[in-house]
C-alpha cells in the first residue's frame, strides 16, 4: 500500500524584505510588531496544510490558546481583519469559504510542488483565478520518469528498424555488378600454362620493345 500523498509542505520560499512589504508595514502600523510574528506563524500553518487554512471561531481559539494568555483573540481578529482588508489575505476567498489564502502564496505553493514534481493538492473551488496560479505543476516523478523510459525505448526500435531496412533496388544492382565484376577477374595463379606464356610474351615486348 503506497503512502499517502502529502498536502502540505517542509519549507515555503520567504523573501529578504518581507517585513518591508507595504502591506505587512500598514498592518503592523496599525496592529503593533506583533502583527509581523502573528501573520509568519499563520504562513507557516498555511503551507504546512498546503495552500490555505480553514479560519472560523473554533479555529480562532485554538490559535489563540497555543500563544498564551498575552495575545488575546480580539487581538488576533484585529490582525486578521486588517490583513483580509490590505489584501494580504484574499477577501473573496475568506468571505466564499472561510479560508486564509492569497494569490502569492498560492503562486509559491504550485511553484514549490512544481520543482519537487509533485501534484499541487488545492482544490479547484479554493484555488484564486490569475494565470499565476492555474498553471499546473509537472507530473510525479514516477510518471515523469516511466514516460521517458518509453520514449528512449521508442528511439531505439525506430533506429533498430532502419539498420534492419533492406538496401535500395539500385544499389543492390551496383553491388552484384561490382561482385560479378571483382569474381570474373582472374588472379596469375588461376593462369594455365598458355595464358601464362602469353602473358610473359606481351610483358616482354611492352618492356623490351
């Protein structure tokens, strides 16, 4: 039984200057410092899940409850609504299906599984319209790597095929001529004794006048 395919992800790509994202400054500007540490751990869940994250009051309070009694979740609901409003969320995804996703994180989640050749997981309801983010990652590695053993396979028997071809009407004919040609020459030692002679003769005068 094979293992199941796996959501999420290890890492996601971060950009040096993300905390000078203008988005990331308003938030932070009008949530506190704390808005940046809040917005990364939720990027971290994100990708870990695959794409999005399911965000309603259940799962409000668990993230609340897994950062202390020193952020509150009318805090946390603070960030995330300044977040979902400077579109560093998608709105329209939140308000469909009340997930936490964007264009960008979706564009670097189908990149990453592109160069890990792996099939992107999000569902086609959840995924955000832009040709950033509908282009499709390559096939698994396995599929990828059975298709190119068929077409090296293919190669060979095409190449197999034309050594085996038979030769041309015509130049099997160029070559019975020159066979028959090189077969009816006569070596000195297949001379009888007359030729022979006859031979010497005409050698001597050609070389004694």
């Amino acid at each position: 039984m094979g293992r199941p395919m796996k959501n999420g992800l290890d890492y996601f790509p971060v950009d040096t200057d993300i905390f000078e994202d203008e988005k990331i400054r308003f938030i932070t500007a009008k949530c506190g410092l704390i808005a940046a540490s809040i917005l990364f751990i939720l990027l971290c869940r994100i990708y870990r899940n695959g794409a999005f994250i399911k965000w309603d009051e259940d799962a409000e309070i668990l993230f609340a409850a897994g950062l202390g009694k020193m952020i509150t979740r009318v805090k946390i609901q603070a960030i995330i609504d300044e977040s979902l409003r400077r579109d560093f969320f998608s709105q329209e995804m939140f308000t469909r299906h009340k997930i936490l996703t964007s264009k960008g994180i979706q564009k670097r989640f189908i990149n990453v599984c592109s160069s890990l050749h792996r099939k992107s997981t999000l569902l086609e309801s959840y995924l955000i319209s832009s040709e950033e983010t509908t282009s499709q990652p390559e096939v698994n590695s396995e599929e990828s790597a059975q298709k190119k053993r068929k077409e090296i396979k293919r190669n060979e028997m095409k190449l197999n095929e034309t050594r085996e071809q038979p030769e041309s009407a015509e130049e099997t004919t160029e070559n019975n001529k020159n066979n028959t040609s090189l077969n009816s020459q006569k070596h000195w030692y297949d001379l009888t004794d007359e030729e022979t002679a006859a031979a010497a003769k005409r050698l001597h005068r050609i070389f004694n006048g």
